[in-house]
C-alpha cells in the first residue's frame, strides 16, 4: 500500500481481491514462495503520454493518456479505453487489475490492460473527438498491436471513437490487423459484440437464479446507467419478460413504473447513441418521474443492476435495496459496489455477482472479434451469442466451484477472485521469474 498510497480506486481494487487470495495462497503454498500476489498487483509496464490537439475555435488543448499494461503472462494485454474527465492513474490501474482476473475467467488467452485519457467527449464536436483520437492513437500506436496490446471500448469510448482511432492506426502503421476490439461489422468487428457485456450480465443472472429453481420472468429490475452496458442489459431483461423500472446517467434517474418496453429502449438509444441527449428528456417523453441527482436504490425491485461507474453503490444503497427485499445484485459496471455494500450483500445472503465474472461477456466477445481477424472469417449472430452463453455459463460454474462456503451460501465475489487467479498465478509461475 505504501507505494501507492495516492491510488485510493486501485488499492480498493487490490484489497477486494487480496481478501479472497490471501487465506487461499495460505493453503496453497507455492503460490507464496513465488510471490505471486506480489507481483501481480504490480503493472508491466505504464505508458503517460500527452495529447494535444486543436479544438473547433482554432485553440490547443492538452489532455494526458495513458496505457497500464497489467499482465501478459496468459496472452497480448487486453481491456478497454476510457475517455472521461474523471480518469487518473489510479483509475486506470484498478480497472487494468480487475480486467487481468476478468479476462482470465472467460477461459481465452488474453492479458490484462487498460487506457484511456482526461478527455471528455461530452459537448464535443464529431470533428473534435475525431482530431482528439487521432493525436491520442500518434503516440498509442507504438505500444499496441494485434500480439501486442488490443485495446477496446469503455466509458466514452464507443463505435465512433474505436473508427477515428483504427484509421489512425492503419495509417500510420500501413496495415490492417486486428489492433482493436469493438470495430464496425463491415471493417473487422464481431457481431453481438456491442450487445455481450448487457446481454452477458443478464446470461449470469439467469444462471445464478436457475441453481435456486427461478428465473428473471417476471421480475421488477433496477438499472443505472443508460450508456452501452445499460442500454443491451435493458433489451436482454425485455426479452426474458423482466419488467425495466429505471436507467440513469450522471445527472439523475427516470423511474417508469410501467416499464420501460422495447418501443421506449428504441428512443433511450436515439437519445443516447444518435443525438447525445440527457436522460431527464425521457421523463418528459413518456410522462414519468426524473430524480435529479439521485442514484435508483431506493426503488423496490427484486434485482439490481449497477450499470454505470465505479463506487455508484454504498453502504446504505445496500441497505435500502435488501430491505425492499431485492433479491440478486449484479454488475454491469467495473467496481460500482463499495466493499462495505458488498459486505452488506454477504450478511444478508442475497446473490452478489462481481463486475469480473458478471460483465466477461463484452470481453469474451472481443476474444471472438481477434479468432475472427486472425481467420479472417466471421462468425454469424446465433454462432456467437451460443459461444457467449456458453462462456458465461462456464465463468459462473467456476465461480461456484471456488464460491461456495460452509452454509452452502456462494459468494460469487471470493469465487471469481480465486478462479481468475489461479490461471494466471500457474501461468506466472510456469514462465519463471518475470
Ligand atoms: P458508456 O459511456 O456507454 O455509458 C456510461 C453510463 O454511465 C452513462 O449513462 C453515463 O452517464 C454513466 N456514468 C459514467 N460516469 C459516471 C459518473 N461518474 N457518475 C454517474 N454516471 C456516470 O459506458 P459503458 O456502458 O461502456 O460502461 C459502463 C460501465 O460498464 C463502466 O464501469 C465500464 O467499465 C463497464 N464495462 C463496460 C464494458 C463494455 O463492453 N462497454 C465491458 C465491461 C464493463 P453520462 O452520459 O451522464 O456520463
């Protein structure tokens, strides 16, 4: 902790896992002897880098970026960019931790990584994101490629974004090779792979009511966020009859007791993905509640999907949604449940699925979009969707198998933790001192 004692997110992040991997290395020694745990919290390698560029009245902007490169002892490193003012190093770092794990549960060979910038997209021009990537994929391209690095989408980074920064990278490195995840269909992407990680979260749910002989039909749902993540998880809950009370984004939530059907997701997408609105204007739309600055945990439901950002959900969040009797907490997002909600979720017995093992989905699906660049080939809609639930269903069988305790209880988080580990630990240990 003392080396890193301005990174409060990454050393969270550490000691989530440590809880779990600590009394585990105890029981299994080699893992002590060879300082895994040690090493592992420790990056590769860090790349800082600034980016200048020219906004639309002609002035210079400086934003700084950044590429935490984790680990790479299962394969290239791998995670998503993020673009959003509140980015730092410790940011990046806890997400490139919590994605070396991920990565490794969904049982295909890739690191660890994560970037991104303090650059936020919100009320930029289309012509100043675009010089913006550009400048970022300048110095970018030195360190990634398609063994190397595969970098994908995150938070402010979307289709728009992952299209400026490959022509970049083509152009500068004069080939077209599989160097990022999340592209266009007809430029190298994978179908499904803008809807794995929502349809994912809701594949993981299905599979953790299924051991209690119970399914999502029928169920009241709680989401924030209404970004990518937000926006599949809504239409996958559609599909399995769950009844969508909420979505969210940093200025509030709208509560639709109704539900939010297919016909209102159509619009929520217009709004978000096309005309890049807020999320009160569906309020005024369809003629329910908007709750300024508020968080949705106070709305009775039977689950939650934190969808939206990290520490979204604390202590008292928790609280409140075991009390109005919810009866599975799942996360879309990186890290939204604080360690004392989380604790909350465990006294109380309810279903708690962790970020890494809950939103695989997206990543897996970036696994099948570099199988697919390397054959250049790709896979139709129903192949790959079968190939996610295939996946999902093994990552939560994993988890249960590292997961369950003394009462039978399975906590999903310690499972995740141990499971995602050991791959990776053995692999570390195979490759020697590195
Ligand atoms: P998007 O940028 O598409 O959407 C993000 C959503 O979260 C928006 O509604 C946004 O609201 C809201 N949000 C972002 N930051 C904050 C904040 N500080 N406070 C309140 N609300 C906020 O991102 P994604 O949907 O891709 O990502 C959401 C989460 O899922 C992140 O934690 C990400 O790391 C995680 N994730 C994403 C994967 C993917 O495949 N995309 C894969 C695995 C995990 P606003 O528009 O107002 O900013």
């Amino acid at each position: 902790a003392s080396r890193n004692t301005h990174e409060p997110e990454f050393l969270q992040a550490v000691y989530e896992v440590a809880e779990s991997i600590i009394p585990f290395t105890e029981e299994n020694l080699k893992y002590k002897v060879n300082k895994v745990l040690e090493r592992i919290v420790e990056p590769e390698r860090v790349v800082i880098f600034r980016v200048p560029w020219l906004n639309d009245k002609g002035e210079v902007e400086v934003n700084r970026g950044f590429r935490v490169q984790m680990n790479s002892a299962i394969g290239p490193y791998k995670g998503g960019l993020r673009f959003h003012p509140s980015v730092t190093l410790s940011v990046l770092k806890f997400l490139a931790f919590e994605q070396v794990f991920k990565n490794s549960l969904t049982g295909l060979p890739m690191g660890g990584g994560k970037g991104g910038a303090d650059f936020d997209p919100k009320g930029k021009s289309d012509a100043e994101v675009m010089k913006f990537c550009q400048s970022f994929m300048t110095e970018l391209y030195r360190h990634v490629g398609a063994d190397v690095d595969v970098p994908a989408g995150d938070i402010g980074v979307g289709a728009r974004e992952i299209g400026y920064l490959f022509g970049q990278y083509k152009r500068i490195k004069g080939e077209f090779t599989g160097v990022l995840t999340g592209k266009g269909f007809e430029w190298g992407g994978s179908l499904i792979r803008q809807e794995a990680t929502g349809y994912g979260v809701v594949y993981f749910v299905e599979e953790m009511l299924n051991v209690k002989n119970d399914s999502l039909k029928g169920k009241t749902v709680v989401i924030s966020g209404s970004g990518n993540v937000a926006q599949f998880t809504v239409e996958k809950c559609i599909q399995v009859g769950a009844k969508v009370l909420t979505m969210s984004d940093s200025e509030g939530f709208v509560y639709d007791p109704a539900g939010i059907d297919a016909e209102k997701l159509k619009f929520i997408m217009e709004l978000k993905n096309v005309r890049r609105g807020r999320i009160k204007e569906y309020a005024d739309a369809f003629n329910c509640q908007f709750f300024p600055n508020e968080k949705p945990w106070g709305i009775k439901c039977d689950i939650a999907f934190p969808n939206a950002t990290q520490n979204e959900l604390d202590e008292s969040d928790a609280e409140l949604l075991v009390s109005n009797g919810c009866i599975c907490v799942a996360e879309g997002a990186n890290m939204p449940t604080t360690p004392q909600a989380i604790h909350v979720f465990e006294r109380a017995k309810i279903l708690y699925a962790p970020g890494k093992a809950a939103n695989a989905g997206g990543v897996a699906v970036s696994g099948l979009e570099m199988s697919q660049n390397s054959q250049r080939y790709s896979w139709d809609r129903e192949e790959i969707d079968g190939k996610l639930k295939v996946i999902i269903s093994q990552i939560h069988k994993t988890c249960m198998k590292y997961g369950e305790e003394a009462d039978g209880y399975i906590n999903y988080g310690k499972g995740a933790n141990i499971a995602g580990f050991v791959k990776v630990a053995d692999a570390m240990i195979a490759q020697g001192i590195v």
